[in-house]
C-alpha cells in the first residue's frame, strides 16, 4: 500500500461521501475539513466505517479527535500509525 | 455632583480611545455574571423548597405559583403565540390556555428534576408510567439494540430516569446546553440536570466531540438504547420534512445510524396525565428503517406531530427554544437548487 494510494482512497472517499454536501469538488492535502464543515460527527462515522473496511484497522474511542481527521494528510499519517501497530501486534504474536 | 477622577480612571482616560468600550464591556460582564448568579441561586433555593414537598402537592404548588406569576404580568410570549397559531387549527383563548399550560409545566420540568435522585424502581411511577415496554423489549431481543426517536417532550428527563431506574442501559443524544453566565449559575445548572451514570450515559453534541455517533452505534452493539431527539433544528445533514404546517430542515441522524447498523427504530412520546401527574412515555412497536432518507424522517416526524397535536402543551416549541425561524408561512417544500462546485483550497 504506497502513501499515494492511501491518500487517494481518503480524498476520494471524502469527496464522494462528504464534501459533495456541501459543494466542493477538489480538496488539497492540507485543507481543514473540520473548520470547513465537510467533517461532522456523522462524516466521522462514515470515515471510519471506511478506515475499518478498507484498511481493516481499528479506531478506539480515544483516537476519536480533531487533529486525526482535520486534513487528508492527518488521515493519512492516522491510517498509517495504525496499520504500522496492527502489523507490529501481529508479528510480536508470531514471534 | 463632583467628579473626583482617581488615579485609575485617569489610566483609563489616558489609554486609546478605542480601548475604552471594551475595558466597559469587561465591567459590563462582570456585573452581568453577578446578577445571573444571584438569580440562580434566588432561583435554585426557590426550586428546592418547592421540592421538599410531596410530589403531587409539589405540583399543585408550581400550578398555582405559575397561575399567580402569569396573572401578575404576561411572560414575553409573542413568538410562541405566532408558532403555535400557524401550527394548530385553534381559536386566541385556547391559544392562550396552552401557553399558561406550557409554561406551568417547563417551571414543574425545573422542579421535577430535583426529586430524581430521591425515586428509586418502587416510586418512580408516582412520577411517571412508561408504557409500551413490551416494545423495547421486543426490540432488544433482536440483539442490535434499539434506536429510540423522540422529541424534545416536557418530562423527557423523566423518562430517562425511570428507564434507567427499571434496569435499561442508555446512551442519550443530547446537544450541549449553552452557558448560563455566571459561574456559580453554571454549577448549579449542572448540578440540577446531570442524571449522568454508568447505565444512562450522555453523549454531548458539541464541537469538540467528533465520536457522537460512533459511540451511539458500539452502545447499539452492546444491545443498549439510543435515545435520538428528531426535532432538533438546523443540524448536520438535515432533511427538509413537512413538520407543523411547514417544510421545516430537521436531523437524518437516526436514519442513518438505523441503516448502518440494522437496529430497529422505536418512535416515543411523553405527556401529562389529565391531573399532570404522573406523567406518561408511550413507546410505540419497533419497526426497520429502509430506503429512502428522506421518507424515514418524514416517517418518524409524522407519528411526533400526531402527539404533539394531541397533547401541545406537552411539547418544548421552538419559541422556546431560541430556534424558530419567524415564519408562520409554509414554504413550498422543494428540492433546493445544487450548488455549483467549489474548490476549497481557493
């Protein structure tokens, strides 16, 4: 999975589920989707039924704010962190 | 009168002329605060002497204080009389005997709230019957939890007590109450309105808390009931659906937790009983939402409307509320114009 195809899948996603109510047609990697209205706690929900679908990772109660979901760079790093702890756990329960 | 201008006004003085106002201002608040807790605590003490009484004496009590007060001078009301006349079929004289009842019974919501921590499973009942449990239970059997929509009903508080007190586990939707302004007015506002526990949990809408729904559908998962309130008024992802005469936007939020995560949706409403007390939950039969959003809210609007023209005085308006838009006129109910896409980095 490279950096680009994360990013996009979460640009894309945003753009389809989100952004579309209120208008928007582009985003860029650092525009903040909480101060302009496009991330809500019901876009949250989405956001991260779809992390869980797609990246197949888990998002606790606790990761539930603003500085993991304010831009497409955020999510990005986010998705990252946790996949990178998933595939640590798994590898420590291997050894 | 002579002015004696002391050292600190001379500050002042000497300091831009832009400054001042709101060097005023600061004052202004401060006094403002003063005031608001001194009306709290009047207020507060007021409520718990009323609340030493017995529980139907007590509302005895607040009927009559709420008849003397109305009788004294007319509450401003002008909003709610505009509402309430383009939303009901009724003549000015039951116009006006509705909102002396309304307002009787936000002052007894006020009161009612101090006896909560004092009911338990046996006595609740002295305060309200919920009927329809049946319902909710048949809804939990299914093992998705149960999503329960209601509307902003005097004696909603009520009702989430004695579910609670009859061994169900909550999670209650609830948007942030604003600020009272003094600090000693906030800590006893909370201090009143937080029935707050392990098995009856709020999760506050508020900016900070992006997880609202999340935490809503794993209560779900955990097979405990939602409690949703339909009639909020300009929120997140809004529908417009036909609501008291009027295309009015309202939450799809429960529609949409409904569709992810397959609960079943109860509608559930709460009045006075024809002495006021006990009060009266009803739950209506569980059912699925399917398909379109639109025609779910419109669904769930619809059986809240009936209640609400059955029982108006029962219902928070939103005169009440802060939250109503002046207009008595319908509007046309139509698709709104899309908007032309915007770029968001401009």
């Amino acid at each position: 999975m490279t950096e680009m195809a994360v990013k996009e899948q979460i640009r894309k996603f945003v753009l389809e589920t989100l952004a579309w109510r209120e208008g928007i047609a582009t985003i860029a990697d650092e525009d903040s989707l909480i101060d302009g209205g496009v991330i809500t706690s019901l876009g949250i929900y989405r956001l991260v039924r779809f992390f869980e679908e797609t990246f197949g990772i888990q998002v606790p109660d606790e990761d539930l704010v603003p500085h993991n979901f304010c831009t497409i760079t955020d999510m990005e790093r986010y998705v990252e962190r946790r996949v990178a702890a998933a595939a640590g756990a798994q590898q420590r329960i291997a050894v | 009168m002579i002015g004696i201008q002391c050292p600190a006004d001379a500050a002042v003085s000497a300091t831009p002329a832009a400054y001042r106002p709101r060097h005023s201002l600061l004052w202004w608040n401060s006094a403002r605060e003063c005031a608001a807790d001194l009306h709290a605590i009047v207020y507060h003490f007021f409520l718990w002497s009323i609340s030493l009484l017995p529980l139907n004496l007590a509302f005895k009590c607040v009927s009559w204080i709420s008849k003397f007060k109305q009788s004294l001078r007319r509450q401003d009301a002008s909003d709610l009389r505009r509402e309430i006349a383009g939303a009901l079929d009724i003549g000015a004289q039951e116009r006006e005997e509705l909102i002396k009842r309304t307002r009787a019974l936000a002052f007894w919501d006020d009161v009612e709230a101090l006896y909560y921590n004092r009911l338990n499973e046996a006595s609740i009942h002295r305060l309200i019957w919920v009927r329809g449990l049946e319902n909710l239970d048949r809804a939990l059997q299914v093992g998705r939890g149960a999503i329960v929509c209601c509307g902003h009903f005097r004696g909603l508080f009520g009702f989430l007590v004695a579910l609670n007190l009859l061994g169900y586990k909550l999670n209650a939707i609830r948007r942030a109450p604003k600020n009272a302004q003094g600090p000693i007015a906030r800590w006893l506002n909370r201090r009143r309105t937080l029935i707050s526990t392990e098995e009856c949990k709020f999760l506050w809408m508020k900016p900070g808390n992006l997880g609202i729904v999340l935490q809503a559908e794993r209560g779900l998962k955990r097979n405990e009931i939602v409690i949703m309130l339909i009639d909020a008024r300009f929120a997140t992802e809004a529908v417009e659906a036909r609501f008291l005469n009027k295309a009015v936007p309202l939450p799809s939020g429960h529609v949409v937790l409904a569709h992810a995560s397959g609960a079943p949706v109860l509608t559930c409403s709460v009045h006075s009983s024809e002495h006021g007390l006990p009060r009266i939950a009803e739950i209506g039969e569980p059912y699925f939402l399917k398909g379109d959003v639109v025609a779910s809210v419109q669904n769930s609007i619809n059986h809240m409307e009936k209640q609400i023209r059955k029982y108006p005085a029962d219902w928070v308006w939103f005169a009440d509320r802060g939250l109503w838009d002046g207009s008595t006129r319908d509007r046309h109910t139509q698709a709104q114009p899309s908007r032309a896409p915007v770029n968001l980095t401009k």
